[in-house]
C-alpha cells in the first residue's frame, strides 16, 4: 500500500526545514562568535562556508545517481548522521583547521541532503506526478529561515555557540533522522514495459538538447547566486539605501514569508502551467524589484524584499519541476547534481564576490544582480514548451 503523499510531503518537509536551518542559514548567526572565539577572522568562517558548498557541488551527482538506483530514504537518512557529525565537529573546533574540517563534512551532508536529494527523492517515488510534491516540501522549508535564525540567536545567547551547534546535532539525530526513517521505500524503477501494455505507437517529441540543458545550469547558477548574494548581504544592502536600522531586520524578514507566498502561488494558480512559464515570470520579480530599490532607495525597500522573495520561491520549486518537465523522471537525481554543479560553484563565491561588488559600488551593486536576473530570464525564453506526445493512429487488421 502506498504511503500518503500527504505524510511523505509532511516529513520530508519538517526534515528538510531543519536541514536547512542547521546549514545554509548557520553562520548569518554563529560566524561572528565562531570567529572571535577561535581566534581567526569573520570572512574565514564564511570561507570554510564556502568550501562546503564546493564539496556539495561535487557530491550532488554522485548522490542523486544513489538516489536513483536505491531510493530516497537510505540516502537522505545517512545524511542525518552527517549533519550530525558535521555540527558535532563544529563545537569541538579548537582552531581554524579543525573548523575547516568540519564545514567539510558539513559539505558532504549539504550535497546530499538538501534540495536536490529531496527533489530527486519525490521523483524516485512519483515520477512525473511529483510537481505537487516538490511545491509541498518548500513550502515548509520555506520557513527554514524565519525558524532557524530566531532559534540559533536563542540557543547561542543561553549556551554560546558550541551549545548551539551541540542543539542542532541532536535534533538531527532525535527529529531529522526518524523522519528521513519513516520515508517509503522506492519500488524497483521498471526497465520495460509490460507485456500487456496496450498497442499504442506515441509520436514523442525530440528529447531536449544539450543547449537547452546548458541554459538550465546557468538559469540554476544565477538564480542561486542572487538569492544567496542576497542572504548574506541583505541587511547591509537596505542600510546602504538608507532604510533605518529599525526596520533593516523587519524588511529582511518579510522574504521568508514572501518566499512561502510565491510557493503558494505556484501550487495555485500557476500548477496548471508549464513550470518554464512561471519560472520566466519569477525570474522578472528580482530585476524589477532591483531596479526599484535602486532608483526609488528606501521607500521601496519592502517591495523589493516581498518581489524577490517571492520570485525566489517559485525558482527553488522550477529547480526542482523544470528538470522533470524538460528530461522526463529517467536518471534524475544524476541529471539534477549535474544541473545544479555551477549553480552550488556559484553559490560558493557569491558571498565574497557581492560583498566587493557592495564595498565598491555601494548600490550599484543591484544593477549587477538585476542585469543577471535578466540574463535568467533571457534563457528561459529560449527554451521551448515541447509539444505534448499524441498517440498515432494503429492499423488493425480485420
């Protein structure tokens, strides 16, 4: 019997909320007590960061092939223990050569227990019905940040920043690894088709090309970059528009729930869509809240949150959909690392490399992300909607 999709959606969203909130948005929060209590300098902790979103690019492939032949649960349920590990090696770091080798791990586990390996693990179960799904899980992780950053801030004002490291390795191995647990097995993935299947020839449109796949990774690569660009300088870039510090952390705050609004949306309105349609809309929403921010200043500060948090979460769900639309369910979790490489090397500069564009250009800094965005957008409208296969007519004989 098949479990319910509504339990499945449910535990692989809690669980990736906590994976999120326990990676991704950590060092927002512990960078600067990390820092000054080993001893090293604050863009150092964002530089080990860094290196674990490299070794993720270079994991996501090599785990989604696993996730294609095994299924989800095995897969994203040993990566509970790595999270683990990783926070675990990251309370006891004594220095930053330590500190390093924990972001590493902490790498190993991002790459295959994300997004991706989420995405690829709803497929392995659904196939091409796991759109609705894949909305479903970032609907719940798009709270990862509204959650997480209040409960770091928390846990490290009582009990210091290993304390709060400490935190989190546990709910991994108490909350995040009995959910990954209670995920279904994935059937054996059939390799023909039945033997009474109905004598129907289907005219099937050419498979996608290599430059379609080509424009997806840089849409993919972009889009991450801008949104983690954003992440880490947000706060510094509504103040460089001269918003109030009041209200710098009251904007900022409004992307996650934007964020989870875009996501509605889409499993709204936009489901009954092709997925590359609402994802050429969404890619306009940060270019145009860019421009905004940077002609108008700080009266246009929370239109620019609410629009890019929006287009933000409805891109997280097309990295997910438009992979499944465009190639079909067949070796998807290894087509996903793939597509996703640049996007998490991307990912991995996009801190240093917007915060010297931020030091050096101040605002203009927006007309560079708004110009990317753009440069999305563009290649979404090159590639084409396929047409849908129709079944071709079958003599039979009288």
């Amino acid at each position: 019997m098949q479990a319910s999709r509504t339990r499945v959606i449910t535990t692989l969203g809690i669980a990736q909320t906590l994976a999120w909130a326990s990676s991704y948005y950590l060092p927002a929060l512990l960078a600067r007590p990390m820092a000054r209590d080993l001893g090293v300098s604050e863009p150092t902790v964002f530089a080990a960061f860094s290196a674990a979103l490299v070794i993720s690019a270079l994991v996501g492939p090599y785990s989604g092939r696993r996730i294609d032949r095994w299924g989800g649960r095995p897969v994203l349920m040993a990566t509970s223990a790595l999270f683990a590990l990783a926070l675990a090696a990251m309370a006891l770091a004594t220095g930053p050569v330590s500190l390093f080798a924990a972001w590493l791990v902490m790498g190993l586990a991002m790459g295959s227990g994300l997004y991706e390996a989420a995405f690829a693990s709803l497929v392995r179960l659904y196939g091409h019905d796991a759109r609705g799904a894949i909305t479903g899980i970032t609907l719940f992780a798009g709270f990862a940040s509204t959650v997480g950053w209040p409960l770091t801030a928390a846990l490290e004002q009582a009990y210091g920043w290993r304390g709060a490291c400490w935190a989190w390795a546990g709910l991994h191995l108490v909350i995040g690894l009995p959910l990954n647990a209670w995920l279904p097995r994935a059937a054996n993935a059939p390799t023909t088709p039945p033997s009474d299947a109905p004598a129907v020839i289907e005219s099937k449109p050419p498979p996608p090309s290599v430059m379609t796949a080509a424009m997806l990774a840089w849409v993919f690569a972009v889009t991450w970059f801008i949104s983690t660009a954003m992440a880490a300088h947000l706060p510094s870039l509504l103040a460089a528009v001269g918003t109030a510090p009041a209200q710098v952390v009251f904007i900022g705050a409004l992307v996650g729930p934007a964020q989870v609004a875009g996501r509605l949306l889409e499993f709204g309105l936009l489901r009954r869509l092709h997925p590359l349609h609402s994802a050429r809309a969404a890619a306009l929403m940060h270019p145009l809240g860019a421009a905004l921010l940077a002609l108008v200043g700080a009266p246009a500060a929370a239109v620019f949150a609410l629009l890019h948090g929006a287009g933000n979460g409805i891109l997280t769900i097309a990295k997910g959909t438009l992979p499944l639309a465009l190639f079909g369910p067949q070796g998807y979790g290894q087509r996903q690392g793939l597509l996703m490489l640049p996007a998490r090397l991307g990912q991995a500069l996009s801190p240093w490399l917007f915060g010297l564009l931020l030091a050096r250009f101040g605002t203009g800094a927006l007309w560079f992300s708004a110009a990317l965005g753009l440069s999305a957008l563009l290649a979404l409208l090159f590639i084409r909607v396929a047409a849908p296969a129709s079944p071709a007519p079958v003599s039979v004989p009288r």
